[in-house]
C-alpha cells in the first residue's frame, strides 16, 4: 500500500512538472518577438487593406480580402513582418517597434484618406509632393480638421518621446547572433516570396492602371514597389547599334542634325496650341446623373465640326502633370516606376526632348500658361529643361477671379494666349494647363444660383458635388466659346488642340461612364483654316505626333518615331528604349551627347518695369507697368511690406532711407513658398 501511495505522489508530481513546462513553453512561445511580430503584422495589413478599401467596399473590406485572395494577403503581411522583426535586434525593441508599426499604419491611413478625395492612390513619390500637397490642402480639408490632425500628430510625438525615455528595455543581453540569423531567415524567406509570386503571376512588377494594383496585390506590396521601381529601366541588349537601328538611314536626317541647328522658319506653318482641362469630361457621358440642361454646348459642337476623339490618359482624378509629360514628349509614364512624376525626377536634373525644342528647331517661339502657382510640379524649373521660352504663371496674371473652393477660373487665359501670340512676330507654340475644375468638390451646396442644376444622382452628399463640378464645367464651356472666337478673328493660321487631363475625382466608376473607361476624356483639334475633319481615339503620349502629321510636319526624334513607326511590331518597346537612351542612357540617337541645353525661361510674357519712385508725405509709392498682386518691393535681397494699387502702382508700408530708395526693385514672389520667381532690373 505505501509502495502504492509513492507512485501515485510521483505521478502526481510528474503531471504537475509537465504541466509547469507547459505553461512555461507557452509564455515563453507569446514573449517570443517573432511571434508578436507575425500576429501584429497580420492585424496591421488588416487595418491597411481596410482603410484602402472603405472608400468603395466599407468596413468589410479588408475581410473580403482576406478570403478572396488569401495568398496575396499573407505575402503583403510577410513584407510588414520582415520590417518588424528588425526590433529584436535592440534592447528598446518596443520602442522600435512601435516605430515601425506607426510607419506601416501611417501609409495605410494617409491612404485611405488619399482614396476619398482622389482615385489614385498613396504612393512613395507623394512624398516628394508633399510640399506642393501642403499649399493646396486648405481645398481639401477644413481649419478645424486640420487643428486636429495637427494636435494628433504632435500628441504622436509627444507619445514617442516619452515611450523612449520612460519605456520598457532589455534588460539582459541582446541575443544578437540568434536574433540577426532569424532576421535574415525572414528577409530571405521574404525575398523568395516575392520571386515566386512574381513568377506565379500572382503580383505584377509593372501597374498599367495603378488603382486596380492596390486593389488586387495588396497596399503594402504596391507601394512597396513605387519606392524600389523608378525611372525607366534599360533595355535588354541596350547598345549603339540598338538604338540607331530603330530607324533607318538619315530618317532623322544626318546624325541627327535637325535637332543640333535652328532652321529658318517657315511661316507657312500656323500656331499651334494646346489647352488641357483639369478634370474636364462631358458631365452628359456620366450616366448616373440627370442635368437640367447641357452644360458644354461649345465643346459638343466643336467635337462634332473639327477632329476629335476619345483620348485615353494615364491619370484617374488626379496627375496633371504626367498627363503634360505625355503630350510633350511623346512618352508614355507607363515606362517609369508606378505613380512616378518625371517632374518631380529627371526633368528637375536635366534636360528632355519636347515639343518645345522640337519646334524652336524650326523657329517657334514656345510658351507656357497655367492659371495656378508656378512652383507647382516644379514647372518653373522644369519648363526651363524641356525647351520653353516662357512661362506664365497665376503670379504674372491680371484680374483673376476664384472659385468657391479658390482656384483660379479660366475666363482669364483667355487674354493670357492673346498677350502670349502678340508677344512675337513669328508662329508660336503655346501649352496651357487650366485649373477651374479641380477639386474637392464640395458634399454640401455651396452655388446659391447655379446655371446647371442636378435632377438626380445616387446620393445626397454625390448631387451637390457633382453640381459644384457641372457648374464649373459650364463656364469652362464659356471660356472655349470665347477663346476660339478670339482666335477665329487673328489672321495668323492657328491651330487649338482642346482636352480634359482626366476624369474629375468624385466616386465615379465604369458603370457610370457610358465609354466603361476611367482612363478616357475627348480631345477637339480646332483651327481657323479649313483642315478636315480626321477622327482618332489616341494615347495622350500619341496626341502631339498625330496633330503634327495633320499638319505635315516632321519634328524631333520622338515624334518623328510615333508618325513613322505607330503600326510597328515594336513599337513600345522601341519608344521605351529611346525614352531611356534619351532621359538615362549614354545618348546614342543623339551621337553621344545631349544636344539640349536649359532656355532662360522668362517669367510672364509682359515686362515689369519700374518707371518712377515717388514720395508723398512719409510714403513710398512705385510706378511702373505690369503689376500684379504677386508684386512685392525687396531692397538688398529683403522684401518689404508693400500693398497692390493696381497694375501701375504699389505702395510701400514701411520707411526706407531716402537714399536707398533708387535701389528698390519689383519682385514677383509666391505666396506659400516666398520664392522669388523675377524680380526687375
């Protein structure tokens, strides 16, 4: 009996020390870093996916993810952990890993808010926007709310501060051997993930439609891929024979002479103009909504009496600039890394082949006119490297009237143009970007009298939206009217080439758009002399080339390329390859080095001058020409307090020693930025 009562104490024991170990093992398994990393990896893609999605799918977004592509979602996960497990490697691992968390939920937030008031979405070369976001984000979020964004962001702060100051740390030894072997484990296992999904089509590497990426690899993977794809990639088997062999002998002339020599200028060739609408469609092509009245008659009218067609962009709701990049150059931006802007990259570095130095080849004079701030996609650098003479911008503008969500409305290019066109005896090439129907476009009625009013629409917050958008669009309608009749008076032989950049960023899918293409706007090629009517549906990157051939004119490499080549085999491929050679490569077209070198882009086309300083009582006043109310007095480099009287006089607000009063100067200043744009002579 008591032989028996020992076995059972020490089977009792043995159960409670297994038991212990149990316990044990399983503490130890939950206090493991790695495991903390994966679960809260797998919670933080959940968060992202949710938020990229809540704008189209709601709350259940992300779940619907989750079980519709179980795969995709785990890789996207994988990428957040191998981030994540890099904590273990300090003894503030908390620290660190908060830090990293508060990245990845940051994307997947400023996402999220992206998505509601564009349809593209977040990507790494935002960044490099941001400064241009921040002088325009008064249009998109009110005082209030970015008071508390501000206040959230700093409490943020605060929070991080102390967590490191006052936070939990390792207190024994970093195992850094262990830790620094699973890291690599996971990056590698991370890295040969990537290469199997890629390989088994389950991501792409390239995104023809950005938006429709997100949705179906994933926010992390995607945005991921805008930081690590950039420019154009070289071609396999990149070479001199390669590129030269894409056309064939003295096609560009002997080595590409005619881009190295400015010939004498025919004037037998008219002006050519371009005029691209911000987020300008045919609100009567949206078929979820009913109008009391058609809101473009012009643009209708013109479409149906001169060339025209659907012109498919690379931009939905946003991207301005790459839709520019695309007209100009020929190129598509579907060569460079996903949401890549050329201007905010290479153009910013060096020069690029353009319309603009293609037809100063041949004796134009080429301008730029946007009703908006010149700093804006670095256009006043930028114009400088793609061969403009000029450029005018809203801070060389007169009268300019605002919207009700303050963008400057298109009535005033109108004299922009004809200032532009007179400001030279010979043809011109004038590129105008417009700003009127950008948005936000407001949830609440803000037009007490619109001339156009919505008779329905899916929602109430989607009507007055879209009844601030019709509206905006009838007087850009007005505007049409008015410039073509301007031009229709002026003897010179003109040609207008009219567009939308894309389609306005208001929740708008296929099924609304009777063409089912998000990517598509109409394109008018108007002119005073009689040219027939040839109907196309184009790339925007095709648009410059197929109004050149209209014309029968041959310019430049690219668009000699995209008139000679557009029905070859490879013809994408070979116009990526020249791109590269052109804005990366070592310059084979051009025999080895870039023939262009960066204009001295003039600001504004009318000269400001200062005829007098006169004193009155204890004031200063400037008389002068060409004023506007960017105009700002500086005196050895600092800008003095001065107040806008008119195109012909400003006055001063503070004391200046007499006798330096002869040194004042006008300068042009942006208001967000203070960067001095000219300044007098």
């Amino acid at each position: 009996m008591e032989k028996f009562d020992k076995f059972e104490k020490l089977d009792r024991k043995v159960e409670e020390t297994i038991h212990e170990v149990e316990t044990m093992d399983k503490r130890k398994f939950f206090k493991n870093s790695f495991v903390y990393a994966a679960i809260w990896a797998f919670a933080i893609n959940l968060i992202i996916e949710t938020l990229g999605r809540f704008p189209t799918q709601g709350p259940a977004g992300g779940i619907s993810f989750l079980f519709h592509s179980p795969i995709v979602f785990l890789y996207n996960t994988l990428i957040i952990f191998a981030t994540l497990v890099i904590a273990s490697l300090f003894k503030r691992r908390v620290f660190v890993f908060t830090i990293i968390s508060i990245f990845w939920l940051t994307v997947g937030v400023v996402n999220g808010i992206i998505l509601t008031q564009r349809m593209t979405p977040f990507t790494v070369k935002d960044l490099s926007n941001l400064e241009d976001g921040l002088t325009i984000v008064t249009n998109y979020l009110s005082v209030p709310l970015l008071i508390l964004i501000v206040l959230a962001i700093a409490a943020a702060v605060a929070g991080l501060v102390l967590l490191f100051i006052k936070g939990p740390q390792k207190k024994d030894r970093v195992k850094w051997k262990r830790n620094l072997a699973g890291v690599v484990l996971v990056a590698l296992f991370a890295f040969l993930s990537t290469s199997f999904m890629i390989k088994a089509n389950l991501v792409e590497t390239f995104f023809g439609n950005l938006a429709y990426a997100y949705r179906d690899y994933g926010v992390v993977y995607c945005f991921t891929n805008t930081w690590l794809n950039t420019g154009i990639s070289k071609p396999s088997g990149y070479s001199q024979d390669e590129i030269l062999d894409i056309f064939t002998k003295n096609e560009l002339g002997s080595d590409n002479a005619m881009l190295l020599e400015k010939k004498d200028e025919d004037m037998s060739h008219p002006n050519i103009l371009f005029l691209q609408l911000e987020s300008f469609i045919d609100p009567k092509t949206i078929k979820s909504i009913e109008l009391s009245q058609d809101p473009c008659p012009n643009f209708r009218r013109l479409y149906s009496q001169y060339s025209s067609g659907e012109l498919t962009v690379p931009a939905c709701g946003a991207g301005t600039a790459n839709v520019e990049f695309e007209v100009l150059t020929g190129l598509s931006v579907k060569f460079f890394g996903p949401g890549e802007y050329p201007y905010k990259a290479v153009l910013t570095e060096k020069t690029g082949e353009s319309l603009a130095y293609d037809l100063d080849s041949i004796g134009y004079t080429s301008h730029a006119i946007h009703n908006h701030r010149a700093v804006f996609y670095n256009r006043n650098t930028v114009f400088a490297n793609m061969g403009f003479d000029t450029f005018t911008s809203l801070e060389y503008m007169q009268n300019v009237v605002k919207t009700p969500k303050n963008w400057a409305k298109d009535n005033v290019l109108t004299g922009c143009i004809k200032d532009a066109l007179d400001s030279t005896e010979g043809r011109d090439m004038i590129y105008t970007i417009s700003v009127q129907g950008h948005g936000k476009y407001p949830s609440e009625k803000v037009i007490e009298n619109p001339k156009i009013e919505v008779l329905s629409a899916p929602t109430e917050e989607l009507k007055w939206k879209y009844e601030y958008y019709v509206n905006q669009v009838y007087e850009m309608d007005e505007f049409i009217g008015q410039l073509t009749e301007e031009l229709a008076k002026r003897d010179e032989p003109t040609v207008l080439v009219m567009y939308g950049d894309h389609i306005p960023a208001i929740d708008i899918t296929e099924d609304d758009l009777e063409n089912g293409n998000l990517y598509g706007t109409q394109y008018i090629i108007w002119n005073n002399f009689g040219m027939a009517k040839d109907d196309e549906n184009l790339h925007s990157y095709q648009l410059a080339a197929h109004v050149m051939d209209m014309l029968d004119m041959q310019v430049g490499t690219i668009f000699t390329y995209q008139q000679n080549h557009k029905n070859s085999e490879t013809y994408l491929a070979d116009l990526k390859a020249l791109g590269y050679d052109m804005l990366y490569g070592k310059y084979y077209i051009y025999g080895g080095t870039n023939p262009f070198k960066p204009t001295k882009l003039k600001m504004g086309v009318k000269d400001i001058k200062i005829d007098e300083v006169v004193k009155i009582g204890e004031r200063y006043y400037i008389k002068g020409q060409n004023f506007t109310q960017y105009s700002k007095v500086t005196l050895n480099g600092k800008t003095l307090k001065t107040i806008y009287l008119g195109e012909s006089v400003l006055g001063l607000l503070e004391e200046v020693d007499p006798e330096d009063a002869p040194n004042m100067k006008v300068s042009q200043i942006e208001n967000k930025s203070k960067e001095i744009l000219s300044t007098t002579e």
